[in-house]
C-alpha cells in the first residue's frame, strides 16, 4: 500500500478529524460514527453516509492521486444508481478556504472528494437479518425478482473464449500466488489440491464456460454481491456495486449468485443460498450444469481465502488475528465444493 505523495500526512489527519466531528456537517448530526474499510473511510453522519476514498495504491487499484479518486467517486456514483435507486446522492469537493478552515463542498482548493450516500438502515442488511434469525424465504423470493430482472436487461459482455479462458487461467494464479505465499503458512497439500481441481476443470470442461459466454449469459453484473450488499428494505437495494475495474464485474448470474449463497451459507444461513440459487433457477429458465455450478462455487471460495489473507500485506493490517482465521474456513468450503474429478 503505496500513500499519496501529493496529500500530505498531517492533510490527511486533519481531513480525518475534520470528518469526524459533528459540527462539519451541514446537517449537524448529534454524533458521527467512522467505519474504515480496505480502500475507504466511512462517516455516518445522521441521514447521510460520507464516503472518502483513502489515498493507496493496490495491486489492483490505484486511488494515489486527487483526480484518481475524483474519478472513482463519480464511476461509483453513476454505477450504483440502478439497482440502488435514490441512495447514492452526488460527488462533492472538500475544499480548504483561504482562511485555512475546511469545509463540504464549499469555496477553496480541493483537498479530497466525498460520495454523500443516504444512509440505510443496518438492520435491514441481509447479513444483519441473518444474524437476528429474521429472514424469511419471502425476503428471498423477492432478492430473485430483483437479480433476475437486472440480468435480464444488463448488457451482454463481448469478447473472444481465448480471452476468457486466459482470464480465467490468470485468476487461478493469482488465487495459487497467495495462498502458496509461505508468508501466510496455509495448509500446503489442501491448497495444491485445490489449485490442481480448479486448473484440472479449465483443463478439460471449459467447455461449459464456453457454452455460456456463446449463450449470452456471461454479463455486466454487481461484482461484489455480498449480504452486507443487500438491504431488504420494502423496495430491495443493491449497494456498492463495483466500480474500480469494469472486468470484475463480468461474470455468469449464476456465478454471482453462487457467491452471494457461499457468503449466506458462512453466516449459517445455507438454506436462503440455496433458495437463492433455485429461484434464479426458475426466473432465468434454465438450470446450469452442476458441475459447472460446483466450480464457480469453489473458484468462488478460493477467491475468499485470497483476498482475506492478502489483508496481512497491509502495512499495519486492522484485525489481524482475524484474516487467517477466515482464509481457513474458505478454504475449507472451496475444498467442500470441489468439482467432480472422476
């Protein structure tokens, strides 16, 4: 994680402790809640949610300079407002006035850039639902009308099956790069068994990736669909979809809906994925192979333990204690779904 060199490190502190203090708002809400994730800080302030893209460079993404993160905040903006409607509100500007005091989109130099979110409420997300034993199949049925009406008017991706299977292929080595890292002392024999069934089902049933991309079923989706993703609101909204990378969006709705039941089944709610799973099932019309269902759900699964256990490369990783801890248990379930290698 690379800092950027054009914010400065005491900017950075005061732009924090500008955002967290209640009276920076133009709502002035009693209290503000901060919430850090991996690439962003989150500041609940009342009704609204203040979203600052934190100033790194990734492997994967690059928000090091100013306008980068100016950039994201719009893409994420324009993303968001389907399935999302009403909840993502704008992009504006924190400025620092001539008298040296910031202030939310108002006259001075730009310091930073804000996505205003309206907030939601916690409860209502479908992993805090799970969480209170509160969820019903009729929360379900509903979550399936919405995916499947999106992915029947989501626009089809285009492109050659060599190029997809590469893509697949250079998936697979990254998911092989981290777990194999000694740095993380995961269990070596369950991860080359692993790697060797994902690479062994590339090998010889591409074919069935193939099939779908010639169907038209490999499409513009969510590309993060996650319960914490998902507020089971009387109108059901989809936040957060992904927007650093339009190819990790590209993907089978059966594949994506795989992961949203994987990420249900390790909050113990296996039964709502795999509603999920057959409602989408009966919506689309059609039932993949299991086989093909089966891989999606392990690669699905390997990715978890990835992208858990890269959180250790962070200079000062927050919860430390806690990414080998989950790496395992998807690793775990990827070995549990491992496609047939009769």
């Amino acid at each position: 994680m690379i800092a950027d060199r054009t914010l400065a490190e005491g900017e950075q502190a005061a732009v924090l402790a500008f955002l967290a203090d209640p009276a920076s708002y133009p709502e002035r809400p009693p209290r503000v809640e901060a919430i850090e994730t991996h690439m962003s800080r989150v500041f609940l302030a009342g009704d609204r949610v203040y979203k600052l893209k934190k100033p790194i460079r990734l492997s994967f993404v690059d928000f090091s300079t100013l306008e980068a993160r100016r950039r994201n905040c719009d893409r994420e903006f324009a993303l968001n407002q389907e399935l999302a409607p009403g909840v993502y509100l704008g992009v504006v500007p924190l400025v620092r006035a001539r008298d040296g005091k910031l202030t939310i989109d108002g006259d001075g130099a730009t310091v930073e850039w804000l996505l205003v979110m309206r907030r939601l409420r916690r409860d209502r997300l479908l992993n805090e639902v799970i969480a209170q034993g509160d969820l019903k199949a009729a929360d379900i049925d509903r979550l399936c009308d919405v995916l499947a009406s999106f992915y029947a008017r989501t626009p089809r991706i285009e492109c050659s099956p060599a190029a997809l299977i590469a893509w697949w292929n250079d998936s697979i080595d990254l998911v092989e790069k981290s777990l194999t890292d000694p740095l993380f002392n995961l269990p070596t024999a369950d991860v080359a068994r692993l790697v060797a069934a994902l690479r062994q089902f590339i090998g010889h049933d591409s074919s069935l990736i193939l099939a779908r991309l010639a169907a038209g079923r490999i499409l513009d989706g969510h590309g993060d669909l996650r319960p914490e993703h998902v507020h089971l609101g009387p109108q059901i909204l989809l936040i957060d979809r992904l927007e650093f990378d339009d190819r990790l969006r590209w993907t089978d709705p059966f594949d994506e809906v795989g992961f949203l039941a994987l990420e249900c089944e390790m909050l113990g709610a296996k039964w709502a994925g795999e509603l999920l799973v057959h409602g989408l099932c009966k919506r689309l019309g059609e039932t993949p192979p299991i086989r093909l269902l089966r891989f999606y759900r392990c690669y699905r699964a390997a990715l978890r333990a990835r992208l858990s256990i890269e959180h250790l490369r962070d200079p000062a990783p927050r919860t430390p204690e806690r990414w080998p801890r989950q790496a395992r248990a998807y690793l775990g379930l990827a070995l549990g779904a491992l496609p047939d290698q009769s």
